[in-house]
C-alpha cells in the first residue's frame, strides 16, 4: 500500500473518530442506572419522611412527634429506606434531644406555638419558613423526573437538580388560598441532592441529602 494511500485512509480513520465524539461525551452520565427506580426511591423517601413532622403533642412547655417521642421509634420506622447517616441527618434538622425524648428543633416550636394552635392566620405564615430547606419541604415530592440528574459515584446513585421550579399558585390569577395562608411562596426554585447507597441486593438507602429552598 503505497504511503499516501496509507496516510489518507488514517485521515479519514481520525475524521470518523472526531465526528463520533460528539455522541460519545453526549451520552447520558445515568447510563446504567435506572432513573425511573431511584425517582420512585426519592419521592417514597420524602414523602414517608412528612410523618417526622405530625401528630404534635406538648409537653413541659415543648412539642414534639408523639408517634416518635424516642429515636429508636425514628430508626425502626426509616431503617428500610434511610441508612443509619440518613436517618441521624433528618433527626438533628427536624429534631433535638431533651430530658424525656426528641422535642421539635426551632423553628419548627415557634411556627406550632404561634401558628398551628392559634387562629391567627399571620402566624401560619411560619410553616413554610420552617419546612423550606428540610426533607418536610412540600415541594420535593412535585419535582418532575426530568428535572433531576443521575449519576454514579463509586457504590452510591446521586439524583440532584438546582434551581428546580415548584408552583404552588398563580398569584395573578388567583389568591393562593391554603397555599398562601401557610406562607407558600407562588414559586420556588429547590437546589436538591439526595445521596442513595446501593445494597448488594440493588436496594437503594438515603444516605445523604441536602435540600435549598430560593427563598431568602
């Protein structure tokens, strides 16, 4: 084969291959995993965590979870979906330990002792303020599957998205009504990222998340 044979037919080897990148760096960073399965996982995890924050009881002047009044009540109840770092995780944001238990973190103490066992409406105001930048933050579970992105990083799966839009209401068209007397804002932009460790058995686990409301 004479060189300037060979030298074309490298030319036009290297052609091909700078044309094809393109579609090499363009494949999905989720290849391999299946975005469906961890999106079911986080909006199971989020919404089974809204439990962290109900059936509110008093006492000696603090509220807290009478159905997790301990945190072995916590582990035994999100064991199966959180590891144990995830679990402690939603514990010291929502939770903090006192003499007969777990009692609600502030602000969580001021939106019940000024909101939700008063008639003020001003005063409910304070449940957004409170849950915004929480796993109890309503708008995690509305967060379409095309908002996030999927990607590996060593034996965990990460689903993360910044500046997701949330609307809750359509202040122009109407007042918000419920949305609005909680202190929902008409939109939110959530900066998210939930951390799922993989099991041998392909079984995916909180293990860590951060959650960042746009509003100030």
């Amino acid at each position: 084969m004479r060189e300037e044979t060979r030298n074309r037919i490298a030319a036009a080897v290297i052609l091909i291959v700078i044309a094809c990148l393109p579609f090499v760096t363009e494949l999905p960073k989720s290849e391999g995993i299946d975005e469906d399965e961890v999106h079911y996982h986080y909006v199971k995890t989020v919404t089974e965590a809204q439990s962290l924050f109900e059936a509110h009881e008093r006492m000696d002047g603090k509220y807290y979870n009478e159905r997790f009044p301990q945190k072995d009540a916590v582990f035994t109840y999100m064991e199966d979906t959180f590891t144990s770092a995830g679990i402690e995780l939603a514990l010291s944001t929502i939770f903090t330990e006192a003499d007969n238990g777990l009692v609600y973190k502030e602000p969580f103490q001021h939106y019940l002792r000024e909101g939700y066992y008063r008639t003020s409406e001003s005063s409910d105001q304070n449940y957004y303020d409170a849950v915004k930048n929480t796993i109890l933050n309503p708008g995690l579970s509305v967060i379409s599957l095309d908002d996030f992105e999927f990607r590996r990083d060593g034996g965990n799966v990460i689903l993360e998205t910044k500046h997701a839009s949330v609307l809750y209401y359509n202040s122009e068209k109407d007042s918000g009504g419920h949305f609005e007397r909680y202190g929902y804002p008409p939109e939110d932009k959530l900066t998210v990222r939930f951390t799922f460790k993989e099991g041998e058995d392909g079984n995916l686990k909180v293990q860590d998340y951060s959650v960042k409301s746009g509003r100030s």
